[in-house]
C-alpha cells in the first residue's frame, strides 16, 4: 500500500466527512505524491490541505459559503510557493464561513469535530485544517488567522500553528475576512516541519518582506512576559499554564509577569466596535444579495449583516484608540523579548457553542484577539493536556507572541521549551543574513557571547579557518586572541560561525574595541566569511600562540 493509499484509507475509516469541502481524486493526488517523492525539493512528498478560503487552481474556493462559490485559474502565491516547494495539495478543508469564528461549528458543511473528543469544538475558523493535521489525513495545511484562526485550532488539536508577521506572506488568492488583518498560516505536527513549511511559503510572496534589521535568534537568557492575571481559565487551565510558566523557567528563561489590561481591550475592539465594518467591506456586498440557496450559517450572516452600521468616523476612532492601546501594551511589554500566553482558556463542547454560539465564541479569543491588530507574530505549540471534570483530557497549548519581523525569535524560543535542536528559523529564507566567524572570547560560553546573542545572532557552528592562519595574544580586558593571516607560518585555526543582520553586524563594528577589527578570514572548506582580525602593531607586539583554538 502507498502512502496516498493509506491516507485515503485513514480518511475513510475515521468518517470524518465534515473535514473537507472538497477532496481531490486519489489516483491525481498519487501521480503528483509519485512526482514529488523523487524531486528532491525542500518539501518533497509532503501532503498539503488548504483551507477553502484560499485558491488552488481547478478547486472550487468556497469559503464555506456555497452560493459564494468560484473556481480560480491559478493557486494562491501562498500555494503556488508550497508547490512549488514539492507540497502535493490534497484537497481544500472546511472552516467557519468566511472566516468568522473561532470554535469552527459555523459551516452548512458540517461542525468540525474535535480530533480526538468528537463532542467537542475543533477551533477554528481553520478548522479542518488543524483536524486535517491532527488525523493525519495532511502533513500539513494552510490556514488563515485574523482574530486567532491559526493558532486556536492548533492549541486545541495538540499541533503546531505558526502565525507570521502581517505582509511577510501575500494574502494575494484569499478570500478577506478583514483585510488590514489577514495572514496566512502554517499548521503542522512538529515544529520542524512547520519551520520547512513556513521557509518554502515564505519566498517571494508578501508585500512585506524582512529587512536588514530582524534578530534571527533569541538572546541566551531571553525574557518572557506572561499575564499576571489569567481571565476566562478554570483551575485545572490555570494549573496547566503555571506547568509551562514552570517548564521556561526550567529552560533558561526568565519571567516577568505584566498587566494584560491593554492587550484584552484590543481584542474586543476587533468584533464589538468598528473594526469589525472591515467585515463587511470583504463580502457584505455579496452577503445582502444572497438568499435562502446561497447556504449562508446565521450567526457569520448576523455579525457580517450588523457590521455596516458604523460609519468611517467610528472607524478612524477605532483605529486611533486601537493606536494607543498598542503603545500602551508594547510599553507593558517592555524588555520581554516575547509573551507567552494560554492559546485558548477551554475547550467547550459541541452543546456548549450550540447553546451560546457569540459568547463562547468571544471567550476563545481572549488571548489571540489582539495579536495581529498589533502586528505581532506567533507560534503556537501543544504544551501537555488538561483533565477536566468529565474526566477526559483537552489539550493545552501555548502561544509565545513577539513584534513584528520577530518570527525568528519565537521560532527559537518554541525550540527551547520543546526542547528541541536549535537552528535556522524559517526567516532566514527570507531575511538579509551576514555569516561572522569568531575565534576568542565570543565563542559560545565565552564572557562576550553576550555581546552576539543579544543583537538577535544565531550560532550556526564550529568552523576552522584555512591553514594559513595563527593566533596571537592580545593585551585587552577581557583577554583576547587575535588572528593573523601567515602564510607561511600558519596553520588551521579552530573558530565558530553566527549568523546575524546586516544591521546587527553593524552595531557590533561600530561598538568592537581597538585593536580588534572585521575582515574577510578564509575558511577549511574554502569560503571567505567576514571574521575577526586585529590590528598590526598589535599582531606585532602579541605573544604567538601555539594553539589552535582559544
């Protein structure tokens, strides 16, 4: 049996139909699967569902609305890259109709059910999506997250959902929800995975891309916010979110407790004041044509119908009081290099959302409402499992939060309370990048790590310089080598290489002490890499070493 052929069969036994809208023909999806796998692409014979408000080429995009209907000629950038990449498109999944919620009941395709609790809510509005993922049906899946999307299914599926930078992936192909607000979504099992994902969805496609200036690690003792006070989590959520404060403690890093007061009058702008009219400018000119055949869930239709009663001086005063609440939060926030917060407070069931659809609804944002109407970014990871009162376990996740073009430090910070191997984040397929390679007191347990580390550099290995090279001692607080270029009396000096930002490598010429200096060092395996030297006389009056490492 092949791999298509066993998830076919996965997808049939677990009689899931309310998953996807629309499920490709298995005998296409193998021909691709089969091209794939002998590619040798970055994603090569990996399985993509599509939320159905994103266009694949020959798919119907429904936004789960059927009246609104259309079949697209080409993919979304955000597809087309994934392709493009080696991703193989199974088919397009389920979610709350057009976008608009977070508990993905909100569909005439179905409710989407919880992946392993079926009388319990999935998340949404990426709903099928995330259970796509969690069933196995897709490696991963394309989602979209405006008040949450992408990462509350993810906390409740126990999957990983990555949420970049606003603009950083094009929304180009995307049905909007609210258009200033929309981004596209990675959901995937592991973090790594995700990571590939992100870094082949990532190229060439957003409005927005990374500059000279973004950290690409987190610092060595990063510090993470979390909210003094936690609203809307019981005891048992509560004691989960205090084992994951425990767990980054555990981990290196340190916490600082801030008042969330700003951050959650944010998020209730973004559907109880006019914010919320953005709904109504991406589909309510459809929405007020449509009649009874179009398939319209009333609940979208009541918050998307009511949104046209604000009027452009209530938005420009949403607009300017969101403003304030922002520089409000980000001084809150302060040092942190990130905040962590519970990615959901509960995991209601099925009866639950039925019997008060708006305010369970509203609950489930508490801690993702805000975030993109601050331009941050988020990764959001499974962090253990809560047992509640009917004596099964929910799953719990966390979501660390950090500003914009920080994608790289969450990706770190995620990695260090997964602990899993550190290395390259997904920006860095993306980003200006600069390689350094050092030999002294900034090799990592060195005292001038730090000096690296904190201007967002990532260690990326050991090297050793080609073997015309020697190392001198110089006469510095701290004691320094210094590396000279000997041709004739050299040999292989043993060193590190971190990657950093132009603007990063920058700040640290501008701050690095005489007699030390920047230049090209040529490595073992033949390439030239900006490196330390020192000055002349100093090389002069420096004792040689016999050394070949620091």
């Amino acid at each position: 049996m092949t791999r298509i052929d066993d998830i076919y069969r996965r997808i049939a036994d677990a009689d899931r139909p309310e998953v996807f809208i629309t499920l490709r023909p298995r005998e296409e999806v193998a021909a691709e699967f089969a091209a794939s796998a002998g590619s040798g692409l970055p994603l090569a014979s990996v399985v993509l569902a599509v939320k159905d408000n994103v266009d694949v080429a020959g798919l119907p995009t429904t936004a789960a609305c059927p009246g609104y209907g259309y079949h697209p000629d080409v993919d979304a950038p955000a597809v087309a890259a994934l392709r493009a990449a080696g991703a193989v498109v199974i088919g397009k999944t389920n979610l709350d109709q057009f976008a608009t919620g977070l508990v993905g009941t909100r569909s005439p395709y179905g409710a989407v059910r919880d992946s392993r609790r079926p009388e319990h809510i999935s998340g949404g509005s990426s709903s099928g999506s995330a259970v796509a993922v969690a069933l196995g049906f897709a490696d991963i899946a394309i989602g979209t997250d405006t008040a949450g999307s992408g990462r509350v299914p993810a906390g409740l599926q126990g999957i990983v959902g990555v949420k970049p930078t606003l603009g950083v992936v094009s929304t180009e192909g995307v049905v909007p929800a609210c258009e200033s607000y929309d981004t596209v979504t990675i959901f995937a099992a592991s973090l790594g995975l995700a990571d590939r994902a992100m870094a082949a969805m990532a190229v060439g496609t957003g409005p927005r891309p990374y500059g000279p200036a973004s950290r690409l690690a987190a610092p060595e003792q990063p510090t993470i916010a979390v909210p003094a006070e936690l609203p809307e989590l019981d005891d048992a959520w509560r004691a989960a979110f205090a084992d994951a404060v425990a767990t980054a403690e555990a981990a290196g890093l340190r916490i600082k407790h801030i008042d969330l007061t700003p951050f959650l009058a944010a998020a209730r702008l973004l559907y109880e004041d006019a914010l919320v009219a953005e709904r109504a400018h991406a589909v309510g000119g459809w929405l007020r044509g449509a009649d009874e055949s179009a398939g319209l869930d009333p609940v979208v239709a009541g918050i998307i119908g009511a949104a046209d009663r604000f009027s452009a001086v209530d938005l420009l005063a949403a607009r300017s009081r969101l403003a304030t609440l922002r520089r409000e939060a980000m001084a809150e926030l302060g040092d942190a290099d990130a905040l962590m917060v519970p990615t959901a407070p509960a995991h209601p069931s099925l009866a639950e959302v039925a019997a008060d659809p708006v305010g369970v609804n509203s609950r489930m944002g508490t801690y993702t409402n805000f975030c993109n109407l601050f331009d941050l970014c988020g990764v959001a990871v499974p962090a253990g499992t809560v047992d509640e009162t009917d004596r099964t376990q929910a799953q719990f996740g966390i979501t660390l939060l950090a500003r914009s073009h920080e994608d790289a430090v969450v990706m770190d910070l995620a990695r260090r309370l997964r602990t899993e191997t550190p290395g390259a984040a997904w920006p860095e397929s993306v980003a200006p990048t600069v390689e350094l390679a050092v030999f002294g007191a900034h090799m990592r347990g060195g005292p001038l790590t730090h000096e690296l580390s904190e201007r967002g550099a990532r260690w990326a290995g050991e090297v050793s310089t080609a073997d015309c090279y020697r190392l001198v001692a110089l006469d510095t607080v701290p004691a320094k080598p210094g590396l000279v270029r000997d041709p004739d009396g050299g040999h292989e000096i043993a060193g590190e290489v971190w990657v950093m930002s132009p603007n990063a490598l920058g700040e640290f010429l501008a701050a690095l002490p005489a007699p030390m200096m920047l230049g090209s060092v040529e490595l073992s395996d033949g390439r030239w890499v900006v490196g330390f030297g020192c000055a002349a006389d100093a090389a002069e009056r420096g004792e040689r070493l016999s050394r070949t490492r620091w």
